[in-house]
C-alpha cells in the first residue's frame, strides 16, 4: 500500500468511475478505501479524513447492495485472516510469524476504523470473533513485549 491519502483518491476516484459506467464495486476496492481511510484515521488526521469519507459514503450509497455485499465478504475475509491466524496450534510454534499477524490485525482495525467512521455495520458474530482471537494472542503479544 501506497500513502493511504493517494490510496484513498484513487479509490474515490475508481469507485465514481464505476458508478457512473454501471459497474459494481468488488472487494478489492472496497478492502483499499477501507484501508487507506482506516489508516488516515489511526494516524489522527481524522480532520483530512473527514471530507474524503463523505464522499465515500456517498458513493456508498450510491453503489447501494453491491457495495454492501463486497464490505461484508472483505470484512468477513479480513476476520478469517486474523482468526486463523492466531490458531492455538500454531502460537507455540517457535517460526511462528508474529510480525505477520500483527500487521494483519492493524489492517483488519484500519478496516475497523473506516467501518465506523462511514457508519457500516459488522455483523456482531464477526466482532465477537475478533474480540476472541484477541484475548488468544494477547498473553503472547505481552510476552514477546
């Protein structure tokens, strides 16, 4: 990933293209304006972020159930990663990969973040999820600290 404001223009920019063309919006697309918007946000620019997520939502709303559709398989996928990631059979193993999930958990809170921050809903079983793959990777997060 790029400078997530570059990233986000793009995305804003590939989204109205396909809106206007009739073209629906796939979770690739919808995984790089959540990141970069998430990203803004956890980097505190919530400020430079703000006039970018309007016209994000618009465009959300424009793109209606497509949109909806490609959010909740990105989120769904996103969640998966960090899930599987932190199964119990692998933490103890001593390749384990711990620089990966911690990178694959900031980008599933910059997905997160953008979520909240353009009022999308996740569905409560997926929160539920992370919120236990959490508590597992917790106790080896402080021990490696």
């Amino acid at each position: 990933m790029n400078d997530p404001r570059t990233d986000l223009k793009d995305a804003l920019a590939e989204l109205a293209r396909r809106k206007k063309a009739e073209e629906i919006p796939d979770r690739h697309l919808v995984r790089l304006s959540l990141l970069s918007l998430g990203r803004l946000l956890i980097d505190g620019a919530e400020e430079e972020a703000a006039e970018p997520a309007r016209e994000l939502m618009a465009l959300v709303e424009a793109h209606g159930d497509h949109w909806v559709e490609a959010f909740n398989s990105e989120m769904a996928l996103a969640v998966a990663e960090h899930v599987h990631g932190v199964d119990p059979h692998y933490l103890d193993l001593p390749s384990y990969d711990f620089d990966y999930t911690v990178a694959a958990r900031e980008r599933l809170e910059a997905r997160l973040r953008a979520a909240d921050a353009l009022h999308l809903p996740v569905a409560e079983a997926l929160l539920e999820q992370v919120a236990a793959a959490d508590e597992r990777l917790a106790p080896y997060l402080n021990r490696e600290a």
